[in-house]
C-alpha cells in the first residue's frame, strides 16, 4: 500500500498590481493531506477537520482535481484522500487551491511524476472551477511551484517562475464573508487606458523589483489603481490598515486573492510583527472577529514529507 | 572655447505591449550634434540637415530641452547648438527625442555632468511637449540612459533600467505621415478590464524575459492587444509584414512608437537581414516608398566623441 503525506501552503493572489497574473506561497498556514494509492478504483475523501467541506467526490475541489488527473492517467487506479484543512475556506488565502494542488501533486508522487508540474496545474484548476466558477491559476501555481509566480497567459497556461528576495508578510483575516463570485462582480468591465498603464508600469516594476532584488522598487510598484479602490470598501479598516502599516515601514500591501484577508510585505521581521499588532489594534476598536499570520515567501511549494 | 560633439541615437517606444513605459535605443540610425558654451547668453540653434526644421529657439525641440536646463543652471551662460539630422522627423523613431537628449546631455557635459541624468529627462521631456504634446519619457529615456528602459511612472518619474539580452531590430519607415497627435486620438479611452489583464500579463512576460535573457518567453510575450489592434490600421502592409517576420522567425514585433515605422525583433542577424528583405519586397509590392535599417539595441544612449 503505497502512501504519502504532504503539506500545501496557502497563498496570495492577485499580488497588488497584479490582479489574475501574480501569486505568492506562503510558509503559513498549510493544509496537511494524506493520499493513499488504492486498486480499488473510484476517489473516497474524508475530512479530519471541523469545516464541513463536501466529501462527495464532485462537490469537493480536491475531488475534481482528482478525477481530471485520473481522466488523463492511463491506468485504473483508485485514491483514498484524507486532509486536514488548516487554511480557513473563504479566507482569500488559497485554501481551495491548497486541497487540489496538494491533492494531484500528492497523487502524482505517488506514480513516480507521471505528469509534468504543468498537467498539475490544469488538473488543480478544475478545483478552483468548482469553487468559484472560473479556471484561475494564481493560487494553483505558486502553491506547486512555490515562491511568486507569473501566470503570463491562462488559454494556453505560461507560467513562470520567479526570483524574489526574502519577505516578511503579514495578514489579517476579518471575519466576515467575500464571495469570490461577488468580488469578481463588482469590478467594472471596462477600465480607463490611463488607469492600465499605470498598472502595467507597477506590474513592471514589482517584477523587475522581485527579480533584481530592489525592495525600493518593489515598494513603489506595490499600487493597484484598478481592483483595490473598488474591492477594498468590502473589506472595514482596509484604508487604516494600509495606511498605518506603511507609516510603521511596510514595503506595501493590499488584498489577498478577493480578500477578505489582507496583507502587508515588509523587509525585517520586526517590522512585520509591529504590523500585526497595529492590525489587531485597528480591527479590536472596529470590534470585528480576526485571526493574524506573519509568515515569510514559500519557496518550495506542495512538500512531500514521507 | 568650449565645444562638444555627440552622436543622439534613434528609440523605438511603446515597445509592443509597453505602451507609454518601455523603449529601446538603437544603435542606428543617430543625429550628429555640436554644442558650444558660450558666454554670450541665450541659446543659438543651426540645422544643418535638409529638413527644415524650426531655428527658433521655443519653436524647436532641442531649444525646448536647453531652455528648461538653463532654466534650473545658477549662472548666465549660452549656447550655440549645430544638428545635423539623420533620424528622420515623423518616423516614430523618437526623431525628437534624440534632439532634445543630445542637446542637454551635450550641455551638461560641458559644464562638468552639474545635473543628474534624472534631471536631464525631466528637461528634454519639454521637447516631447512640444512635438506631441503631451510630456512624455519613452524615447527620451533610453536614449540618455541606453538599452531598455521602462517608466515604472512618469509623474512622479521613476525610471527603471532593464538589463536586455542581444537583439537584431529590422524597421521599415513607409513614407506616410502619422501625426502623434492622431495615433493618439483614435486610441479608445475605456479598455476591457479582461484586454488590460491579457497586457499586463504580458509586459510582466516581456520584463522577465529580457531581464533573463529568455528569448522564448520575450517571443511569446511580443504581443499587443490594446493599442496595435487600433493603430496598425493607419499603416499599410502592417499585417503582411508581422505574419512573414514571425514566419520568417522574428521573435515579434510591432509599431515604433506611435508608427509609421514598423519593427521586428530577432535573435540572429540573418534572420534580421531576411525579414529586411521580405519587407521591401512586400512594400514594392505595395507601391509605397519606404526606408530599411538593420541595427541592434545601443547600450550606452547619448553618446560624447569629442
């Protein structure tokens, strides 16, 4: 009986200026998933953790991922699936990218890397389908790849792989409820060409900043004059949030994925702890429900640990 | 007496998907350039080309750029400024651009390099104002700095340069005119969110690209659904000569700055020599006169020989 257990991290999305090209791995929180490979054919799930997620096969986006690599393998074979999710559902974290990422590299393990990083990725992104409605690959690939990565085009997928220097991140997860589906529904259709070139020139500097390692750069380009102005009046004390922790010496931030977490990127540590607690300062006068992380860039991705 | 010769090289913006933040200067063609300090003030402009551009010092883009730098120079001084022209005017070859460069890179060398080369842009942009309206740093930046230069922002400037791997630029000029003020108008206002999404995944493609010398990932990223679709239509033969270039091997190409010019990008020199080819013969065909260059990108920008 062949088994393997893994971890997979959560991750950013929709990486400032980047909104659907540029996600980021994060060292914490991680979903902890056990894959057994099993004659028997069929996907059987089980959930060790207290959300009530789906265990039926096709309601469950670890299932879905599943059933699209088993469409594609060759031979009938069967998975017995179990996780711990530790990455809270609706976070805007990746946690439904965490379970089909983890769940197909988990299975592909397991068959010797049958299928490239990239089958991995199309496979997981009929998780993400499942849960929201739409093929996205910003929390799919940097959870395989690690580290941030550059979704240049999603019809056909390239992706791209790259360099940052260490980060220390911070998050704040509200306690309250974002629909991805609604999130996308509020953005606009058309923007203005003075806005995307703004944009642009932001995309192109935090990805020159990431890959020459120039944390001022990085830190001027961390603007989105597009999704933010218009997704952060769902989220309360994101204009406080932001503000303080860029007096207390944040590179930057904004809203992870269609939020309702938020985060800031700094340079030291301390900075990012200072950061925490001005965040639970701040969401302790709203009086709203919160959890906090501070974290660093996950450079590895989905780790097999026996 | 004081003198300074310099060579001021020709510059393709809105380098594809870049528009309004990336260009590249070229190692040919340039405009040759005398500048005398002098003590008598004011400043004194001679064109020695056949193109009968304006002598009168507001009226002239060089005049513009020494007149914003003796604007912020603490002592009364002049200049006696002699051009002599070969990138010809109205080719979207940043024709102005290497005037109002070379005339303060020339006159702050002569007076021992007293601005920074930040400042430098700052001044010749009055040049751009005055030849298109609007200031702006997409010629006249890579041809102080050289290479590949993206404007992270204009106001306020943040100048960024990118490493480039070597690159063979094949340019056809159809002898029309199209006025920069025009290419600019038929641009739409609003852009589809999902278009601008498409593009900043692609300038975020086109910026690793070149700053890892990955000659695949700049090819597929060469592409422009914003402002090409709109633009090339003013340019005949445009589609012709980008379907045989890339066919012929071009890694991709498009409008130099806002045309007529059109350029093709490639790794090798013969493929560069045969898309030169293809494109007479495809503008002989045409019947329309046309001027060919076969260059690489210029590193060094504005250039002092004496």
């Amino acid at each position: 009986m062949k088994k393997v257990k893994i971890y997979s991290p959560a991750t950013i999305a929709n990486l400032v200026c980047g909104f659907d090209i540029l996600g980021m791995a994060l060292n914490h929180p991680q979903d902890e998933m056990e894959l057994i490979l099993s004659d028997e054919p069929g996907i059987r799930i089980k959930h060790t953790d207290g959300y009530n997620l789906p265990a039926a096969v096709e309601k469950n986006v670890a299932g879905a991922a599943l059933l699209a690599f088993l469409d594609e393998y060759e031979e009938k074979i069967g998975f017995d699936l179990t996780i711990n999710k530790i990455i809270k559902p609706g976070s805007g974290l990746g946690s439904s990218a965490a379970s089909s990422a983890g769940a197909v590299v988990a299975a592909n393990h397991l068959l010797n890397n049958f299928f490239s990083r990239e089958d991995l990725v199309r496979f997981a992104m009929n998780g993400e389908k499942l849960a929201s409605g739409v093929k996205h690959a910003d929390n799919i690939a940097p959870c395989i790849y690690g580290g941030v990565t550059l979704i240049r085009s999603i019809f056909p997928l390239d992706l791209v792989s790259l360099t940052a220097p260490p980060l220390y991140v911070t998050i704040i997860h509200p306690q309250i409820e974002v629909k991805t589906s609604d999130a996308r529904q509020i953005l606009r259709k058309e923007v203005q060409l003075r806005d995307a070139v703004k944009q642009w020139g932001n995309i192109a500097g935090l990805v020159t900043g990431l890959l020459k390692s120039d944390y001022d750069l990085i830190s001027r380009s961390l603007e989105d004059v597009i999704v933010e102005p218009i997704r952060s009046i769902l989220i309360p004390g994101f204009d406080q949030v932001k503000k303080q922790s860029k007096e207390a010496g944040a590179l930057g931030g904004g809203i992870s994925g269609s939020g309702p977490s938020v985060f800031m990127l700094s340079k030291e540590e301390t900075i990012s702890n200072n950061i925490e607690q001005l965040m639970k300062d701040i969401y302790n006068k709203i009086g709203m429900e919160y959890h906090t992380h501070v974290t660093t860039i996950n450079y590895e991705g989905v780790k097999i640990i026996g």
